[in-house]
C-alpha cells in the first residue's frame, strides 16, 4: 500500500509456439534485423545498442541499457536502466523479463530472489532478466526526500481528525512533490508507465528477441498491458498476475483496495479464530474489533519501539505488510501480541521492511519516493482535504480499519503536478498473442474484479482464477495455477480462458 492508489506487490508472481523469444544457443547469434529494428528512425541507436554483460552477485550478468529520457526529444538526455540476468539452467529458449510491481519495485531484487519467485521449470528454460525502470532503484533514480523527511513520511497520521493533523498529512505531500520537482536532472517528470513500457522494448531489442516474454506481478500487470497496447506485435508470452484494471480512477481504486485489506484482515483473524483459543477473540468481528482498538490506541499514544515510536502511519503499514502474503501472517501474530503488551518494535520491524527502511536509520531504495512519483505522472488528480471528507463516510462504511486511511491517500497527488509526456492508452492490445491474467479471490492489494476487467479488455486475454487468501497466484502454493503458467511459458501450452484453482 502507497500514498496514491496503494499499487505494491510484497514479492516478498491452445497455440503452441506463440512468442517463443530466442533459440538455444540464442547468445551466439547475432540478433535478426527485424528484432532490432526502431519503430522511428531517431531511435534506431538506441534499438541497435549491444548489452555489454559482466558477471556480479555471483552467478548472474549484469548490463546497462541507454534509452533517452524524453521520447518526444531522441536526441537529448539519456539515462540509465540498470538490468540483471540469470541464465537459464538448461537448454535456453529466451529471455524472460520480470517486473515486481510498486510502482517503484526493484526487478533487479525480484531476479536475485528469482528462485522463489519462479519454477524450476521456468528458471531451466529462461534467462531471467530483472530490471530497474526509469527512476527506480539502480537505474536513473527519482530522489525527493531525506531519509529524516522519509520517515516522517512513512509515521505520518494515516488518518489526521483534527486541523493540525491534516495541515500534517498535507504538508508530507507537499514536501514529496517539491523534492521530486528540485531535481535536477529532470527524471521525475520522465518516470510515467508509457515511458518504462517504451524503455521495455529497447530492452527487448537488446536482448536480440523478436517478441518480448514477459512475467508482471501487481503494477507490473500495468506495464505490461501498456506494452502489450504500444506494441501488440512484440508480444511474446505473457503472464500478467494480480491484474491491475485498466481505466481506474483513483477514487475507485483506494475504495477497491480497502476493502480488500479489510476482507484480508478478517481472513487472517478467522485464521487465529479456527485454529482455538485465539489471542485477538472468540469471534472474527471481536478480533477485528480488536486489532481496531489497538490501532486507535496508537494514534493516541505512539508505542516504543527500541529507541523509536511506533505512531499509527508506521502502525498502519506494520498491519497491511503480512497481509500481502498468507505465509506471512505467522509475522503479524508476534507483531500485534507484542504490541498489546505495550512493544511496537515488530510493527515497526514490519513498517520498515515495506518502506525498505534498513535499521541503521538509511533507506535501501527509493520505493517510496519512485511509487509516488510515478503515481502520479500517471495521474495527477488529487482530492483537497475538504474533499476527502465528503469521501470518508462511504469509505468508512465499506472498510471499518482501513477506509479512511485510503480516503486520505486520495490527497497525495493535490500538491505540485507534473504532466506526462505522452498519456496513457486505452488498453485492448489488438493482434497481439494470447495473454494469460490471473485473479486471486482474496486479493488485498488487486482484487479479483480487476483481474476480470483486464482480462475482458484485452483482445487476447486469458484469465485464469485462484481460489485464495493473499496477493498474487503464481508460486503460492497452488498446483494448478503454477502448472498453467509453467506450461504456457515454456511449452506454448495457452490455458482454458476462465481455468478455476
């Protein structure tokens, strides 16, 4: 969950041959004509760039691709996207490209954990290539804040009832916008979803494929439904998991994604219920109740945590963290039972892995300031304090512990604008090659409706549903899910468009 529209992933993922990218012996081949060719001609520099690999982290490559950081102006500033690969452990039949979502989520992280994130099946057959986009992580970087007015950031009242409070919350993004926009070099008014979608084609060309595999998770569906609609032909297979809805309005968004934390929330407290003697209630409304009443107790009286306070923002983010992931509620149970006893440091433990905050005070990356900046270039609509109000009661009504923190959220974008370049298409990816969207029921952070939407968009799309508690369907423990993305990425094997899990 972010500031704007809560886009994050905790990754904590019958036509046989369609988009088969590369051969076995792929990397001593020089790339076909066709794979790099420049859709204009002002580009062809950039498409017929060569990956200069060199070993790092141990067994994998890494690479730096060039792409300009304004599309419409070629020949001016270039930039530079960082790009990771891990070879295929066997015979090689392309080059799979994966996106973690955020948006701000590092691909190069998501390809060093490849392991747990993709089948063996897959790993054998692919070269896994992870990359940075535009502004985040390792590539050329957005940076707007501090790490002191980062966690101020992060603690902020998620959820301000009195002026102060608001003028508070207001003045965090405030303080975002006018750090993005000090920037120097210029990248955070060049970080929007086309942008990265058209820099995922250099990279394809780069990699001497014809067609582009691909893997997204979370907003990682969003840039890649926005490649599939700028360049449909370049298709390869691709697999789209925890969709993001194309067409959105933020308003829409922030009350999906309450209600599906809340729906997460009491999924894990009739977990604890279930399983007897539950230490939040007897009951899934009084465990829920519960967890409410500690985090009104945390707004009033922040808890210690080591030589820090916990407050209600580091709380809130603490609570939703586990709830990305099934395997992960163990986590919040020692988390919320300390913190009834007066302790926030696991919360606060929790809160700083989701801001990727490291425990000498530092940030490992720039998650958070990249998700807001690229939120919104994306879309710059924000609501006034005033108008945030007029939302809280519907938001209230439909997700009692999470509502009015995602009401607030819709006032991250009212400060400064920046105006993308290029818009974002409408998304219907015509011509291209079947594209796989999997839904999980109780999807907290994209719920299921969305991965329907997407699939209904796309002219080729192919949905495949898992029955199911936590973000994302591949690799969650669900054998049918896992074998269908398995036999499409590596055999061409196109699932039954509407498989259940």
């Amino acid at each position: 969950m972010k500031r704007k529209a809560v886009l994050v992933v905790m990754s904590a993922l019958a036509l046989a041959g369609c988009g088969g990218g590369g051969t076995p012996d792929a990397d001593q081949v020089s790339p076909s004509a066709a794979a790099t060719a420049a859709p204009k001609a002002e580009l062809q520099t950039f498409y017929s760039q060569k990956l200069d690999w060199k070993e790092c982290n141990g067994a994998f490559e890494c690479a730096t691709l060039e792409v300009p950081l304004d599309y419409s102006d070629p020949t001016g500033r270039t930039i530079e996207v960082s790009v990771i690969k891990d070879p295929a452990n066997k015979k090689k039949i392309g080059s799979l490209a994966i996106n973690p979502g955020g948006p701000g989520g590092s691909g190069i992280d998501y390809a060093l954990y490849n392991n747990q994130s993709f089948s063996r099946t897959v790993r054998d057959s692919y070269d896994i290539v992870g990359f940075d986009p535009r502004g985040v992580g390792q590539s050329t970087p957005v940076d707007c804040l501090d790490d002191k007015a980062l966690d101020a950031y992060v603690a902020v009242d998620p959820d301000p009832d009195t002026p102060a409070e608001e003028k508070a919350y207001a003045d965090t993004g405030v303080q975002m916008a006018r750090g993005c926009a000090a920037q120097k070099d210029g990248i955070s008014a060049h970080v929007s979803t086309v942008e990265a979608a058209r820099d995922m084609d250099v990279l394809r060309a780069a990699l001497g494929e014809d067609q582009l595999d691909y893997f997204g998770a979370s907003y990682g569906t969003q840039l890649g439904s926005t490649y599939a609609e700028l360049y449909p032909d370049r298709v390869g297979r691709f697999v789209l998991d925890g969709a993001i809805a194309p067409g959105l309005s933020v308003l829409d968004a922030n009350l999906a994604q309450a209600k599906g934390f809340e729906v997460a929330l009491r999924s894990y407290v009739e977990h604890c219920v279930d399983e007897g003697s539950c230490f939040l209630g007897d009951t899934v409304d009084e465990g829920v109740e519960r967890v409410q009443k500690l985090m009104a107790d945390i707004d009033a009286k922040p808890l210690p945590a080591g030589d820090r306070e916990l407050t209600a923002g580091n709380a809130l983010y603490g609570l939703i963290t586990p709830l990305y992931v099934e395997s992960y509620w163990p986590y919040l149970t020692d988390a919320l039972q300390a913190a009834l006893k007066g302790d926030g440091s696991q919360l606060m433990s929790l809160s700083d892995n989701y801001a990727g905050r490291d425990p000498e005070g530092g940030y490992l990356d720039n998650t958070m300031e990249a998700n807001w900046a690229i939120n919104c270039l994306d879309d710059s609509s924000g609501l006034s304090p005033e108008e945030v109000r007029k939302q809280l009661p519907a938001f209230e009504k439909a997700a009692p512990t999470f509502g009015a923190a995602l009401a607030w959220m819709l006032n991250g974008c009212a400060a400064e604008k920046f105006k993308a370049t290029e818009p974002e298409p409408e998304i219907d990816a015509a011509g291209s090659n079947p594209i796989v969207v999997i839904g999980t029921t109780r999807d907290p952070a994209t719920p299921y409706a969305w991965a329907e939407k997407l699939a209904e968009a796309l002219d080729s799309g192919v949905l495949v549903s898992r029955d199911g508690d936590g973000h994302t369907g591949y690799m969650q423990g669900n054998g049918c899910v896992d074998d269908a993305v398995d036999d499409y990425l590596v055999g061409g094997k196109v699932p039954d468009d509407g498989l259940e899990c």
